[in-house]
C-alpha cells in the first residue's frame, strides 16, 4: 500500500554521499542513488522508500507541501527558507559556519573584551546568498542592514563596492583569506538534519520514529567509535 511507502527527498550536491550513506547504513540499500545518471525518482520496494533527488534549497518545500515525508536539508537553508516543517535529527554532517567579514582595510576596531565593534556598520549593505539569516542577525544586535542578494561570487561585492560586508557560508576561511577579507563576528554553526511534514509526521509516526531511532543509534555507534 502506498500508506506504507516513506517519500525521502536528497540533496544534490556534496550532501548526497553522505546522505546515502547514512540511510545504507541503517538498512534503505540506496548505494546505487546518484545525481550522475539525471534520475530524480528512485523507488525502493524492499525497503517501502521512495527517494527523490532535488536541490538541497528546494527540499523544504517539498517536505512542507507534502511531495516528501521526510528530507535531508542544511540548517542553513531551514533557517533562511523558514517552512513551516518539523526537524526531528541533527544528522552532524556538513557542518559549515555563518561569518560577517569584511575587506581587510575596512575592518572596524575591537572592543575590550577582543571583538570586533559592528556599531559602525548599522544601515550598511551586506551582500549575501542568505538575507534572512543576515538581518536576523543583526536584528538582534539592534541593527538593521541592506541585504544584497547574490547568487554566487560573494567575496566579489566588497572588492568592487556593491556592499560594505557580505554574510557568508565558511569551511576553512581559505577562500575569504584569498579576496583579503576578515571574519569579523561568527553568526551561527550549521549542520545537516532530518526533517519531515507535519502532517505525515502524525500519519506515519510509528514508521518515521522507528527511523528517527536507527539514525540516532547509528549516529551515537559512529560518534562513539571516532
């Protein structure tokens, strides 16, 4: 029965190894699910899963309007596309931080307890993939900013005065050290978690906790033995 099926959307992208790996793990053989073959709808009887590949900004809204039961998304992209869907796991997997930086030459003074002063940069534009996250940001400091929008090429903005700062997504700082840029302040740590829809959740509850259990068994095994 189609009841008895679970709808998983995946992310493309760096995301979908260790997406797959993970659901393998705990038994949804899913090893040969790949974005290289352009199939975006892979359907596993054995297991009653159903797995569809999307753009990992996109999944969210599959998952809120009920196209997924259950999906796998950054805390980043939950946090700027602000569905309304339930997040049951962190699956401590692509962990990535939110930073403000700015040019090295434009960096403001530090306070006494050694960060930086962001008082100055009240009403300033801040060039970012994720305007959500960057005025809540600064919301909560009592500022307000001028979010610019970009796509890609974030660093670029302030080497040519689109904006004064950007808010950005950073791994290792490599790429801001490269277009000479500073962290100035850190926003947030971010990782990727399972989240579902609401009204599946209480529909197929027995089916998704008993998954929500294998994942978090799994994870604490895998967290133990490192």
């Amino acid at each position: 029965m189609e009841q008895d099926f679970l709808t998983i959307a995946l992310p493309k992208g760096k995301l979908l190894i260790d997406s797959i790996q993970l659901l393998s793990r705990i038994g949804i053989e899913c090893s040969h699910v790949n974005e290289d073959s352009r199939k975006l709808f892979y359907d596993l009887p054995d297991s009653k899963v159903k797995i569809i590949i999307c753009r990992a900004t996109d999944i969210p809204t599959f998952v809120e309007y009920g196209a997924a039961d259950l999906g796998i998304a950054g805390k980043d992209t939950l946090l700027e596309e602000n569905k309304d869907v339930a997040e049951l796991l962190d699956l401590r997997f692509g962990y990535c931080r939110f930073v403000v930086a700015m040019p090295e030459a434009s960096v403001p003074p530090k306070l006494p307890n050694g960060k930086y002063d962001l008082s100055g940069l009240n009403h300033q534009r801040v060039a970012t993939k994720f305007p959500r996250v960057a005025e809540t940001f600064f919301n909560g400091l009592g500022m307000q900013v001028h979010p610019i929008k970009l796509h890609g090429n974030i660093e670029l903005a302030p080497c040519v005065g689109l904006a004064e700062m950007i808010v950005d997504i950073v791994s290792t700082g490599k790429t801001l050290k490269q277009n000479h840029l500073i962290e100035v302040a850190p926003i947030l740590e971010a990782t990727s978690r399972l989240i579902a829809n609401r009204v599946s959740y209480r529909m197929k509850y027995q089916r998704i906790r008993n998954l929500v259990e294998r994942l978090r068994e799994d994870l604490q095994e895998n967290l133990l033995a490192k």
